[in-house]
C-alpha cells in the first residue's frame, strides 16, 4: 500500500483536496498531512505536496457551479431544504456582506466551512474577483501551513525515535497532541462566533 501511495500518490493527494473544497465532505487536510510526513520521509519534495491549486481549482468549482449556477435551484428542490436555506442564507448573507472575505481566508482552517464557504459564497453572489482573491490567499495559507507543520512534525518524529528511542518519540507525540488539541478548540471557538 505504501508503494502505491509514493509511486500514484499526488494524484489522489489532488483529487481528494480538489473534492473536499468542491463540496464533498473528505478528509483533505488529513490527506496533506499523511502527505507532508510522507514528504518528510524523502518520498516526495515538500514544495510538491503544499501545493494549493487543488484547493483553489475545487473551491473555485464549488463557487460557480453550486453557488452561482445551481444552489438557488438546488435548494428550492425539496420543501425541507428550501425552508432550512431561506433561515440560514438571510444570516448567509449578512455575514458575507460584511466579513466575507475574512470568511472566505478563515473558512479554508475550518473543516465545516472548508467544503461549504465557496457555496455560500457564489450563494450570496459575492464578486468573482474578490473570491477568487481570499480563496488563493487562503489555499496558500493553508496548504503552506498544515503541510510544513506536518512535514516538519514528522520529520521531527523519525529524528527522535532514530535518536532517542521510543520515550521521546512518545514525548514528541503528546505535545504534537496538545497543539492539535489547541488548534481544534481554537476552530471550534471561531466557528461559534461565526
């Protein structure tokens, strides 16, 4: 399985990011993440797996093809959905119209609205131009960050356990925890205040 994923790999690392920023609800950041430590391993090069124009290709899909071409249609589909969508986009739309491109940017770190803020924002009919700034910036943003914390990470890891055996490795993988952990209560927190 390994040979598999380091010889086809970046392929299905793309795809999977591609379809979580499209809509789909996968597992993309975990995908950059198995990745980057991957890459921290000598399997790939880094400035390959960061890349984020599969996270700017698939947000950018989702924003016109759910958003401005379909969502309106979408919603008005079925009775439950179109009362939920006339409750939720009211609000939608006025977070959008004030904080849209902070929300846009911050909604790739989120994993709720990393597959759904290119909806709301082609929804809302926010300017193409505008979206398709804060969405690079945040798939840059983000692909950068998660992937060299990873890389980093993990090869930090394999240097203690090479090192200093399995105690600091364990060590390096509890405080790798608690930053998780502070990160995850960090996004939760935000995205209450959304």
């Amino acid at each position: 399985m390994i040979h598999f994923v380091t010889e086809h790999g970046l392929p299905l690392l793309f795809a999977v990011v591609l379809a979580e920023s499209f809509g789909v609800p996968l597992t993309g950041e975990a995908a950059l993440v198995a990745f980057a430590i991957l890459a921290s391993q000598g399997h790939y090069a880094i400035g390959v797996v960061v890349t984020a124009a599969a996270a700017i290709i698939g947000d950018n899909l989702g924003y016109w093809v759910i958003g401005r071409w379909g969502g309106t249609a979408l919603f008005n589909r079925w009775a439950w959905l179109r009362r939920y969508s006339q409750r939720a986009l009211g609000r939608a739309e006025g977070v959008m119209e004030r904080h849209g491109g902070k929300t846009v940017f911050i909604g790739r770190f989120v994993s709720v609205l990393r597959y759904t803020v290119a909806w709301l924002a082609g929804l809302t009919r926010m300017g193409p131009w505008r979206f398709l700034f804060w969405n690079a910036a945040g798939g840059i943003a983000w692909a950068a960050s998660v992937g060299l914390v990873a890389y980093y990470g993990g090869q930090a890891l394999a240097d203690a356990i090479q090192r200093d055996g399995l105690y600091a490795a364990i060590g390096l993988a509890a405080v790798l925890v608690m930053v998780a952990t502070a990160v995850h209560l960090g996004r939760r927190h935000l995205e209450n205040r959304l």
